[in-house]
C-alpha cells in the first residue's frame, strides 16, 4: 500500500475475546479504524432488516415505547450488541428511536446483569450475535 507522506495509519485494539463466522479470536487484535467504522455503518444500516427477517418484529415496533419482555430484551440485547461494537450511549440511543444516553445505560447495566446470571438470556444474546455476524459477513 501507498500512503502520502503525512498520513498516518491508526488501529485500535481490543483486548477481549471476538466473536466472528470463523470462530472466537483471542488476545490483541489490530484492527484498522477504518474497519471499525464500516462495521459501525454496517450494524446500523441492517440491524433492524435482520431482527425482522429473523424475529418478524419491524423497526417501529422494536423502537415504540413498549414494555413486553420480548421488545425490552431484544432492545438490551441490540444495546450490548453495540456496545461491544464501540458505539457511543449517544449513538446507541439515536439507534434506538431517540432515547436518551441514561435510558442506554440502564439497558446495559441489566443486560450485562441477566448475561452473568439468566442461562436462557445469555444463550439468546451469543444466538443473536452469531446469526448476525455471519447475516453481515454475507452482505
């Protein structure tokens, strides 16, 4: 590759296991920044077709202010789906219908709860991001 003189080449670094089609990838993984964006551009675009072609549930009734278990589970798991995928509380709410940062931080800290302690949700969120991450890598 050719880069001019001033560009610079930034990566990020994750320390933490990573969940891909090939299988989970452990240690320090470099990934170019532009990578991540893309991702990043990727999940937003096509989270919602894939949650309705999977679940049959569309994008305004997932983001509608309703408390049935099924939409506030699939509403913590998109969050810590993002999360995990270097979103901003900002951007994961505006994701989300235009909740507020709080409103995230609540669905995360539950979320991240109900994954230490409830088997079946645990279970449903690796389904979730297996499936998905093998729907993106197929676009």
């Amino acid at each position: 590759m050719n880069f001019q003189k001033n560009q610079k080449v930034v990566s990020a670094v994750l320390n933490y296991p990573i969940l891909s089609s090939f299988g989970i990838i452990y240690g320090q993984v470099y990934t170019p920044l532009a990578t991540i964006r893309n991702k990043k551009s990727m999940i937003k675009k096509h989270i919602f077709k894939f949650i309705q072609a999977k679940y049959g549930i569309t994008e305004q009734q997932i983001i509608e202010h309703d408390r049935r278990p099924f939409k506030v589970e699939l509403r913590q798991i998109i969050c810590l789906y993002c999360r995990d995928n270097e979103f901003t509380l900002k951007s994961i709410g505006a994701l989300l219908g235009g909740r507020d940062h709080s409103t995230v931080v609540n669905n995360l800290k539950k979320g991240n709860a109900y994954l230490q302690f409830e088997e079946k949700y645990s279970e449903n969120y690796k389904a979730f991001v297996r499936s998905f991450d093998i729907y993106l890598s197929g676009i």
